[in-house]
C-alpha cells in the first residue's frame, strides 16, 4: 500500500515538472512589439504575445533606442514601463524625445524575444503665454511720448502759469487807469488855466475902472 501511495506521488510530481513548460509558453516563445509613437515625447508601444495577441502580464525587460533621422543625435537607452493610459498592452518611457524626427526601435529580452521600429516625428511646443520675448507697452491714455510732447496745463500755483494770465489780465487794466490819469490831469489843467484866466480878466477890468474914476 506504502509502495502505492509513493509511487502515485512521484507520478504526480513528473507530471508537475513535465506541465509548467507547457504552461510557461502557453503564449508562444516570441512577443509583439508595435512602437506606436509618442505622446508629448513619451514613446509609447503595444506589447502583445505573438501567438495569441494577449498582452504581457508579466514584467517586461525591454530597451528603447532613437537616433535622428540625419544621424546627428542619438538617446537612450530607455526602459519601458506599463502606461496606464493605454492598458493593459501599453507601455512608455519615463523619458522623453526632444523635437524633430526619430528612428526608434524596442528590444524586448523578458518574458522572450520581441523588436518593433518607427520613425517618430516631436513637434516643437510653443511657449506658455507670458514667456516669450518682452515687448513694447503702449503707454497709458495721456502719457506724453517723445515723439508726442506733453499738453497739459501747468498748476495754478506754477510761475509759468500766472505770468501770462497776469500779462493778458493787467494790460487792459493798465490802459484804463492810464487814460482815467490823462484825463483827470487834464481836466486840472484846464480849470487851472481857466480859472487864471478869469482872474486875470477881472483884474484888468478893476484897473480900467480904476483909470476912469
């Protein structure tokens, strides 16, 4: 019975060691790598098994490399990491591509063997409002300018501005008490004159009386 019991147990333990290949690729030996382009510089990718297009659950050790398209600039290498946005195949790279074209390929070397290549395009992002080059402000309403020279009106208190009120003011007034003046002085000397005369009539009139009495 002992013998039995033992026996059934390696049996079983053979059977074990002989399913968790099968089960280990299941999948296929090769996963699929679609690099399917960026995402504000982020390359992102689709990694599917190759046999049956389910997606990896399993970590994923792969490399992301990208030279530009003249040749001149290279990064990397990257690695890939699960992007939420695209679960549950998708994956990204923390990094990201600076603007222009680039060929870009993924190597996967776990859970198996996968490559995927594309020619990524970054466009240049222009800069938040306020950031750019500094201009010109327009002055304020009534700010003089230089090619616009100040009109405003000095203060009243200001010597500039009681100067010509008082020379526009004081010129008639001026006129007036001059000529009031002229006039006056003239009205005394014709009743001087008038009054001299007079009693220098009367005078020769006493004496030509006094010459015939």
């Amino acid at each position: 019975m002992r013998i039995r019991i033992a026996f059934s147990a390696v049996l079983t333990a053979l059977g074990l060691m002989m399913l968790t290949p099968v089960a280990a690729h299941a999948h296929g030996d090769t996963v699929k790598v679609v690099v399917t382009g960026q995402r504000t510089g982020h390359v992102t990718a689709d990694i599917t098994w190759e046999n049956d297009g389910d997606a990896v659950d399993e970590a994923v050790a792969a490399t992301v490399n990208a030279v530009s398209v003249d040749g001149s600039r290279t990064v990397g290498p990257w690695r890939l990491v699960r992007d939420p946005a695209a679960a549950p195949a998708g994956w990204t790279t923390a990094e990201t591509l600076p603007p222009g074209s680039w060929k870009v390929s993924v190597d996967v070397g776990f859970p198996a063997l996968g490559h995927g290549d594309l020619e990524v395009a970054v466009p240049v992002v222009d800069p938040a409002p306020g950031t750019g080059a500094p201009t010109a402000s327009a002055p304020a309403p009534g700010t003089p300018t230089a090619a616009q020279p100040s009109a405003a009106a000095p203060s009243a208190g200001s010597p500039s501005a009681a100067a010509p009120a008082a020379s526009t003011a004081q010129v008639p007034a001026a006129d007036t008490e001059g000529y009031a003046v002229w006039w006056t002085t003239a009205g005394v000397a014709a009743t001087a004159l008038a009054g001299a005369a007079v009693g220098l009539f009367l005078r020769r009139r006493r004496v030509r009386r006094g010459r015939l009495g």
